[in-house]
C-alpha cells in the first residue's frame, strides 16, 4: 500500500538546480510582462492577459517547484479537480451575472 | 485494571505530561476527539441557552425579556456558535477522529501534529468568538450570514467575528486534509475500499467538502474585513460593490457545509443499524457512491438559498432543477436504511431510537426542504419560521440525533463502561417529544407569514409561539437527562466489554478503551463489515 520512500527520493534528486533556476526565471519574466502589459492601458483585454499570466505562473509553481511533474497520474488529476470545481462554480455564477 | 475489572487502556498512556497537558498537547488521535468532544459540547451549551432564552423572548409578543438589539445579538451568536463551533467540526472532529483510525486498522492519523494543530485553531477561533462579545461597540447583530451591506455598514463587532469564522475554517481545512490522507494511506492490510465501513466514507466524502469548499468561505470573509477596514467596495453598493456576490460566494461555501454537518452523521447511522437489526447494510455500494454524490452534487445548489435576492430567472430555474437532483442520493439512503433493517432481528436500545427519530426527523427535514427548493413555494415561505423550522429539522433532528445515538453508540468503547439504558430512553423520548413540540409549530408559523429574525410578532401568531416555547423547556430536560446520564455512567457504569453490541468492524476488536496506538498487532482484513450470516464468518473480526 506505501509506494515506498526510495521511489520518491528518486524523483526528487532528478529535479537539479538548474530546473530551479530556470523556473524562477521564467516566474521572474511572466512578472515583467504583467506589469509592461498594465501600463498599455487595454481595459477588459488587459485583464484577461493578467489572469492567463497569473494562471502560468501558478502552472509553473505547481509543476517545478511543488514537484507535480513528478507526480502519479491519480496526484495530478486530484489536482485538477479544484480546478474543474473553481471553473464549474465560477459558470455558474455567471448564468447569474450574465442574465441579470 | 483497577478495582472494576476494566483496563485503563489509552487512558493510562505513558508520556512526558500529566494532569491536563496530558490532554492538551496529546497527538494520540483518541485524546484529541475526547479533547474536541468536550470542547464542541461546551460551545453546544452555550448555544442552546441562547436557543432557550429566545424562545423565552418569543413566548408572548412585545418584549417579554430583552429588546430588540440584544435580541438580534442573540439569534446572530446562537446561529455562530451551533454553526461553526458545534455542527462543523461536530461528528468528524469528536467520533470521526476517535474511531476513524480505529475502523481502517490505523495506529493514528496521517499526521498526529496538525490534528492538534486543528484543536488548537478550533480553541483559538472559538475564543476569538467570546472575545467578540465583550470588545468593541457590542456583539455582532448581522445573523450568522453575516450578509452584505449590513454587515459592512453595522457598527457591532463585525470583524472579530468574522476573524473567528476564518480561524475556524482554518481548523476543518487542517482535519480534512488529514483525514483524506488517513484514509488514502493508512488502511490495514486488505482494507479495500469497498471493505471499509461506511462511517469511513462519509468521513472522507466530508473531508473533500472541508478541504475545496471551506478556503471559498475564508477569501469571502477576508473581502468583508477589508472591506469594512479599508473601504474597498466589494459588497456595498454605495462604494460600487454587488451584494448579491456577498450571497453567491457565502453560500457557495455554506450550502456544502450542510453536506459537512450531515454526511458524517449519515455514516454514523449506517454503522448502527446493521449492529442493531443484525443484518448486513443493504446497498453498500449505493451509499457510499450516494456520500460522493451528495459531496459533489451539492457544490452546485447554492443558489437555492438566494431566490428573493434579485438573482437572474435563469439562474434562479437552473438551481431549483439542481436542487431537485440533489435530493435523490438523499433519498437513496433513506430507502437503504429502511431496506437494511427488514427482516432483521431488531434490537431497539438507546442508539437505535436516536437512528429511528433520525430517520423520522430527517425525513421530514428533507421534505420540506423541496418545497423550500422549489422556486414559486420558497417565495412564499422565504425568510420565514418555515426555514426556522426545516433547517432545525435536518440539523438538530438529523445531524445531532444521529450524533447522539453515535455517542451511545460508542460510549462503551470510549470508556470501557455501560450507560443506563434505561435513562437514556427517557432522555431520548423527551428529546423526541420536546423537539416535535419546539419546531413544528414553527412550519405552520412560517406558512402563515411569521419572519424570522424579530424579536416581536402579530398576536394572532402566539397560541404556537407558546407551543413552541414550552417544546424548548422539554427538550432542554431531556439535553440534561442525557447528558448527566452519559457523565455519571461515564464513572459508575458498568463494565461493557470490547463488544458489547456485537459490533463487526474493527474498534469492536480490540479492547474496551482501545489500547495506546489501538491495535497489538495490526488485523489483515479479508471480506467486507456487517457481515451478520454465520456461515459466511463475522466480518471484519474473524480475518
Ligand atoms: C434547544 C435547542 C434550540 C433552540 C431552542 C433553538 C431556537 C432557535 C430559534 C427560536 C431560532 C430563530 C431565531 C429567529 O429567527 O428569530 C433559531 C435560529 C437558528 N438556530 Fe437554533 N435552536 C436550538 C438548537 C439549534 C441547533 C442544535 C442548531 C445547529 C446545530 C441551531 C442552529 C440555528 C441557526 C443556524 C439559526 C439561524 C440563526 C440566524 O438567523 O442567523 N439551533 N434557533
Ligand atoms: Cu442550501
């Protein structure tokens, strides 16, 4: 019933620290472009780029940093399922919103 | 063994601590549920006696004992208290924790250390709530709802209320989370999942509610607190905010932790009566796929609670359907329970009448719940003593019974003793009665027009307001019935034994109270529980 500790081990010695580096990089430029698309002014637009680049950065966060990548299938679609369930909720709130 | 033949068991466990920080700092799973059992009953009394002083209020119209702020402070704190200090944590905390573990073949919890952690947010949020009461400009007047844009314009102290609340949900976060990986990971050798009791699922379809709905609840509360502190228009209106959002995201999180206060109980049910009418569990597999239904269908009904709050007609016709749905793997369980029993050879002791009254209670909670689900009815009955009188129905009628019959259920394993049967049925059949007499009046109020939330009412409505009044003191008699009966067996009672019902899963054995860390040796499990058919073995216990 336990996967076992070794198996685990391995895939976290896998992850070097240049993947860290890289990621934390990439966390760094997503940043960039948020603040250099707000200063373009482009309204509705402007925050839907914000909330695609927040949602990639959380992405990234989720697979490298918090090791997701690594994980079994059954751990990455539990993760998944808030996901749906936000989506789900969050529809449903609008059929209140838009019809309103 | 002391002088009544009956092992002190985890009682006597060896540890660094004594006297009470034995209890306090303890992360044996079983101290912690004792130590959230007394703590959630305190927060219990509290609540009833501000239960029993509003009925007392409403015994005739005009102000018979207090006016109408304190009034408003008292419906707000009994709602807070029984709400989040009594009903949430309730069963998962108290018996879930205690016999969790103990029914998967488990030493402990996946992680001994947050679950004190939980108790100790549960204390923190719990006299961050007191605290409420006595500091700024009075107790919170809002409701437990806490509604926009009163409860942003209200001078009452609003945020640490609301602090409290967050603290709390932090606390059932922390349980759920360790309960889910309790259960992924911690099951006896052969414990499959269909072999686990289904007090276990319940648990953990309620721990999948604690953990994805309770963080909605926190950023809600966290909006008002900045709201009200820094004046960033979210709810209000006057500063641009939409209060029926208020209402969508309270409720997205409120209306599933319904399912937080009634599945357990409903798994508590389950493991009583095939103990009870000796018969395996009718539907196995029914009722613990309807715990996960039930789980995941009722994210989407919220909406049910918001038909008078100006919300679109779609969306108010689409959560009605909804609603509808939801009620099926409720009625599943139902039809399941009743089918377990037929044909069994029945036993009615103090756990079975508390199961039957549930059944009853709940039913009738259920029921009226439709007609308030039903978008033309709940115009009607909306903001009414209808509501009043469902929610009391399917929460101290279904949630607290069934937590009552479990804690005799379980008393015998907890202590090691007997209760008195016999004054636990008189606690019961007062209970019984006072409850029918204390709320169903309150149905006929509301569908004659009576509002909730006054403190004062039209003088046609008093003959029932008496009524129910008088139901209030009845059950009040049995709460003390009850409780003096568990308290006083809890040292005299008689020695109960591992198995004193005949119980087949697996706290029942091992002894009686279960030894530190539970188990000698942990059981190899290799057929499913209530197994009652001789030539097909007992159950869990035989492996
Ligand atoms: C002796 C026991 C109890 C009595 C006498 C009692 C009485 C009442 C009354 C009269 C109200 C309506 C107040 C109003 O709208 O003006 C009320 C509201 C409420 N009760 Fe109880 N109750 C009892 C037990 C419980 C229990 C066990 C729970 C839940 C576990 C509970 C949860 C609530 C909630 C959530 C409200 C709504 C508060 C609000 O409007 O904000 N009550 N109760
Ligand atoms: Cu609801």
């Amino acid at each position: 019933m336990n996967p076992g500790k070794t198996e685990q081990l391995k895939t976290e010695n896998k992850n070097g620290e240049m993947t860290y580096i890289l990621a934390w990089a990439m966390l760094v430029a997503l940043t960039a472009i948020t603040v250099g698309v707000y200063t373009l002014h482009l309204g509705t637009a402007g925050v839907a780029i914000a909330l695609v680049i927040a949602s990639l950065k959380a992405g990234v966060i989720l697979l490298f940093f918090m090791h997701l990548r690594q994980e079994s299938r059954f751990l990455q679609s539990v993760f998944l399922l808030p996901v749906f369930l936000l989506g789900a909720i969050i529809g449903l709130t609008f059929i209140d919103v838009w019809y309103r | 063994m002391n002088e009544s033949g009956i092992q002190p068991g985890f009682y006597a466990a060896p540890g660094s601590r004594t006297g009470i920080f034995s209890w306090i700092f303890s992360t044996d799973h079983k101290r912690i549920g004792l130590l959230y059992l007394f703590s959630i009953f305190s927060f219990f009394a509290v609540g009833v006696c501000f239960g029993l002083l509003m009925r007392l209020e409403l015994i005739a119209p005009g102000r018979t004992i207090v006016g109408p702020s304190t009034y408003n402070a008292f419906f707000t704190l009994h709602g807070v208290i029984m709400i989040f200090l009594f009903v949430i944590p309730g069963i998962p905390v108290s018996l879930g924790n205690f016999f969790m573990p103990l029914q998967i073949g488990a030493r402990d919890v996946a992680f001994p250390r947050i679950n004190l952690l939980s108790w100790w947010f549960y204390i923190t949020g719990g006299l961050l709530a007191l605290l409420s009461l006595f500091t700024g400009h009075g107790p919170p007047d809002t409701g437990w709802t806490f509604y926009a844009p009163y409860s942003i314009r209200t001078g009452t102290n609003v945020v640490l209320a609301v602090s409290a609340a967050f603290v709390l949900g932090m606390s059932s976060i922390l349980t759920g989370l360790n309960f889910i990986t309790t259960i992924h990971r911690m099951r006896a050798p052969g414990m499959t999942w269909f072999r686990m009791p289904l007090f276990v699922w319940s648990v953990y379809a309620t721990a999948w509610v604690q953990i994805l709905a309770t963080p909605i609840l926190g950023i809600t509360l966290l909006l008002v607190i900045i709201e009200r502190l820094f004046g960033v228009g979210f709810f209000d209106p006057a500063k641009g905010g939409d209060p029926i959002l208020y209402q969508h995201l309270f409720w997205t999180y409120s209306h599933p932790a319904v399912y937080i206060m009634i599945l357990p109980a409903m798994g508590v049910v389950t493991e009583i009566i095939p103990v009870f009418s000796r018969r395996t569990v009718f539907g196995y597999k029914a009722i613990a796929f309807s715990s996960m239904a039930i789980a995941s269908v009722g994210y989407f009904v919220w909406g049910h609670h918001m038909f008078t709050s100006g919300m679109s007609d779609v969306a108010r016709v689409v959560f009605s359907f909804i609603t509808f749905i939801v009620a099926i793997p409720s009625g599943v369980k139902v039809f399941n329970w009743v089918a377990s029993m037929y044909k069994g050879s029945i036993r009615v002791d103090a756990p079975l009448l508390f199961v039957l009254a549930f059944i009853f209670l709940f039913s009738i909670g259920g029921l009226t719940g439709l007609i308030l689900g039903a978008l033309a009815t709940n115009i009607q009955v909306h903001g009414t003593y209808f509501v009043v009188g469902h929610f009391h129905y399917v929460i101290f009628g279904g949630a607290v019974f069934a937590f009552f019959g479990g804690l005799h259920y379980w008393f015998p394993k907890i202590t090691g003793r007997m209760y008195n049967e016999k004054r636990a049925r008189l606690a019961w059949l007062f209970l019984f009665i006072g409850f029918n007499a204390l709320y169903f009046p309150m149905f006929i109020l509301g569908w004659e027009g009576m509002p909730r939330r006054y403190y004062d009412y039209l003088p046609k409505f008093q003959p029932l307001n008496v009524v129910s009044t008088v139901g209030s003191w009845i059950v009040a008699t049995g709460l003390i019935l009850l409780f003096a009966n568990l308290l006083r067996s809890a040292r005299k009672g008689a020695a109960a034994g591992p198995n004193p019902w005949g119980g087949t899963t697996l706290e029942w054995q091992t002894s009686s109270p279960p030894p530190h860390e539970n188990f000698g040796e942990i059981p190899v499990i290799t057929q499913g529980p209530y197994i009652y058919n001789p030539s097909k073995g007992k159950g869990h216990g035989t492996a």
